[in-house]
C-alpha cells in the first residue's frame, strides 16, 4: 500500500454552533465531532464509568479476534488506542497493528500514549485518520480486525460490517465488542439506570452530560446480538456468534470470513 495516510475533512464546526437533538447525534460529522470533543478525557471516564471493567472486555475481544503472533490487523474507530495496544501484544513486533478511526483528536491522544511507553511492539502500530464506512485497504488485507464500541456509532452499520468483510483475509475473524441490546427488559432497565444516574452524574462532573445522555438513544437503535448474528450471515460471513458480557450489559460479535 503506497500511503496509508487518508486524510478526510475535518470539520471546524465549534461547540457553541454545535446542537444535539435531546441525545441524538445523527449524521456523521456530527459523531466526528462529538468524539473529538470527549477524546481528552475519555480514557479516564471510561475507567470511572466502566469501574474498570472495560478493560477486561477488551482483552477478550482481541482474543475472539484469533491475533497471533506476526499477524497483519485492524482495530477499526480505534479511538485513544486501547484494542490497538491490547492487539499489538498478541502480534508482536513481527506483526503490524494498524488503528484507524476519523476523529483528528482521539488519534492524537492514541499517539502520544504510544510515544509514553517504549515497548518494542508499540512501534509497529500505525495510526490512520478514515471512515470506517470506507476504509482505506486493499481487498483481503488483514489477518484480525477489532472494533470496540465503534460499530453502534457509525451511521451505517451495514456498511461498515460489509468494508470489513472487504478487507478481511478468508478464515479470518471479527470481533465487535460494543454495549449489548438487551432483549431482557429488567437488564435494559438497569443498562438504562446506569446511564442516567452514574454516567450521565460522572460525565457532566467533566462538563460532557449532553455528550454522554447520547448513549441510551445509541444503544436503543444498535442491533441486538441475534440481529448482529443475523446481519454479519446476510453479508457473507461464513460464521457469526454473539456473547454477552457482565450479565448481559456489554455484548460481542465474533464473525468469521
Ligand atoms: C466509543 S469510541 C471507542 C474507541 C475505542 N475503540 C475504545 O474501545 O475505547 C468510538 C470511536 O469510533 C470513532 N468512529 C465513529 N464513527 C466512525 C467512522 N465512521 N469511521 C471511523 N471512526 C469512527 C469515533 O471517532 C470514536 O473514536
């Protein structure tokens, strides 16, 4: 690949221009703004909010990805980096870990984490500004691909699924890990719950209540783990098997080329 560096526009709409719809952020430059916005504190909140637990989640799903040692992989909407670095362990320095995602600022923060910390590995992963609607690769390019809590944030979930299939090797496995659309109607009330008397209190505390209140609407119009099994056969891939995490409250879609 002769430049890995697609650059999309990046929008300058500032925050006082910026309007929520109660929750909703709708399109996509909308959600480019909204992570660029939250990217400086996001790595912390997460822990707070997640209690930690997040990264537990993580780990397993860069080991339902099947990355092994010197294997060529995709973290997809990679954010700050976590499943990048988490992925870079498993492939090693022989390996190569790209992390893509569209937003500038999470990119940025993904980057100076990895200048911090002088493992051999880290140096092997290459951060990318593009749309996961429209990535950047050849056909049949990568042996794993992640994606942590991107795929119920990108407008359209289809294609997105459908561009990694594109890019994945044949055999070769992805693993979504994302909040679970719950069919139980006690564990959503308790999802819900959550967001509205933990993460909303915590995140405002950050002055990103709006930000966060985007959560409920986003998980009520994700997919749920048999729709995500559903979607992922539909598409071609050869296998789909969903797994629900903390009791349901976080789920993972592992699909197989
Ligand atoms: C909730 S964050 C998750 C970050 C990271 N994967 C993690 O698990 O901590 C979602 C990320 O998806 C990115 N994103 C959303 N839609 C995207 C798209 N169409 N193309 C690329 N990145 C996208 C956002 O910029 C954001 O960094």
């Amino acid at each position: 690949m002769a430049s890995l560096q697609l650059c999309l526009p990046f929008s300058s709409t500032s925050r006082s221009q910026f309007r929520f719809s109660y929750g909703r952020v709708r399109c996509s430059s909308e959600r480019q703004e909204l992570f660029s916005r939250i990217a400086p504190v996001y790595d912390n909140l997460n822990d707070l909010l997640s209690f930690g637990q997040h990264r537990i989640w993580k780990r397993m799903a860069v080991s339902w990805s099947g990355a092994k040692t010197g294997d060529n992989v995709l973290d997809v909407c990679c954010g700050s980096g976590d499943l990048s670095f988490l992925l870079s362990e498993q492939v090693g320095s022989q390996g190569k870990v790209i992390g893509l995602d569209f937003s500038k600022n999470q990119l940025s923060m993904a980057s100076s984490r990895q200048d911090l910390v002088s493992k051999a590995c880290y140096e092997k992963i290459e951060w990318v500004e593009g749309d996961a609607l429209d990535l950047p690769f050849s056909d049949c390019f990568f042996d794993a691909i992640t994606m942590g809590y991107g795929l119920r944030n990108v407008v359209d979930k289809r294609k997105a699924l459908e561009e990694s299939f594109r890019v994945l090797k044949p055999g070769s496995r992805i693993s979504v890990l994302d909040f679970n659309k719950s069919t139980q109607p006690f564990t959503t009330a308790i999802q819900e719950w959550m967001i509205d008397n933990v993460v909303v209190p915590v995140a405002s505390g950050y002055g990103l209540a709006e930000e966060y209140q985007y959560l409920k609407s986003s998980i009520r119009e994700f997919l749920t783990g048999k729709d995500l099994e559903k979607l992922a056969l539909e598409i071609g891939f050869s296998r789909a098997k969903h797994y629900e995490l903390s009791g349901g409250l976080m789920g993972n879609l592992v699909a197989t080329r």
